[in-house]
C-alpha cells in the first residue's frame, strides 16, 4: 500500500514532464514563425519605403509636391 501513492505522484510527474515538453516543442515552432513573419513585414516595409520614394519623385517631377516652405503650387 505504501508503494501505491509514490507510484500515483510519479505518474503523474512523468505526465506533467510530457506536457511540458510538447509546450517547449510548440514554443520554439511559434518562435520560428514569429521569426519568418518578422522577416516577412520588414520586407514589406522596404518595399512600401521605395514605393513612397517613387511616388515622391514622380510628385516633384510633375511638380505637384508640396514646397518646402508649407504651400501647395497651383
């Protein structure tokens, strides 16, 4: 009867120490996904960055760009 008790305790911390590396396993995936989403919205953000560059140049060359004293050329 003794036996019975450490027995059940063990169990279940064999249990709990399964859970707990299925957790881990899990945690690293999302770290490698954050990582690649990451990745992913800088790469986005450059290009929107060049974009906005072009669209500024285009602006100036047509001449619809604000000046740089605050107005707006008509």
């Amino acid at each position: 009867m003794a036996d019975e008790p450490d027995n059940l305790v063990l169990h279940m911390l064999r249990k709990m120490d399964a859970k707990l590396d299925r957790v881990v396993e899990d945690m690293h995936g999302m770290k490698v996904r954050m990582t690649h989403v990451e990745e992913g919205l800088a790469g986005v953000n450059r290009r929107l960055d060049r974009i906005e560059e072009r669209v500024d140049r285009i602006e100036r060359r047509l001449e619809l760009a604000d000046h740089p004293y605050g107005g707006v050329r008509e």
